[in-house]
C-alpha cells in the first residue's frame, strides 16, 4: 500500500469509527507521525549504509560505520516501538 493510501484509509477509518474520542484519534495521530518520522530515517541511514557498502567494496575505510549501524537501529527501535503500540491498541479494542 502506498503511502498517500495508507493515510487515505486511516482517514476514513477513523471517520467511521463514532465511539473513539478525541484523544484516542489524538494519540493514534501522534503514533502515524512517528512511524511516518523513523520511516524517513530509515530511508535515510539505508541511504548511509550503502554508501558505506560502496566504500568497503571498494578498499576504503569506514570511520563512522558504528555510527550508521547506531542510527539503523535506532529508527528500526523506533518503528517497532510505534509498530507495538498501534498492534497492542488494536488489540485492546478488539477485547
């Protein structure tokens, strides 16, 4: 699913759904941010990382390769986190 449609469909999801409050659509909001936020970041360390991959292939060194591994797992962390949170709330509203 693209993007634009994944936000389409979540639009119209919560537009249906009269029982949520404001601060749940509120909440799920802030939790689409965040995944919308570690999605660019991810883009961007893979961006990192195959530079790096460029580099080792070609005899070169790699100083800050720690680093971009730190960021690839930072935003990994961060998109599971968020990932988490939306699953156990749709779990919550389905009991």
């Amino acid at each position: 699913m693209s993007t634009a449609g994944f936000l389409a469909y979540s639009g119209l999801a919560m537009s249906r759904d009269q029982s949520r409050t404001a601060a749940a659509i509120a909440t799920e909001r802030d939790v689409l941010t965040e995944l919308f936020a570690a999605r660019r970041q991810l883009g961007w360390a893979g961006s990192n990382l195959n530079q790096v991959a460029k580099a080792l292939n070609s005899g070169g060194e790699v100083p800050h390769l720690g680093a971009v591994i730190a960021d690839i797992q930072r935003a990994a962390k961060a998109v599971q986190d968020a990932a988490d949170r939306v699953a156990n709330r749709q779990a919550g509203e389905a009991a």
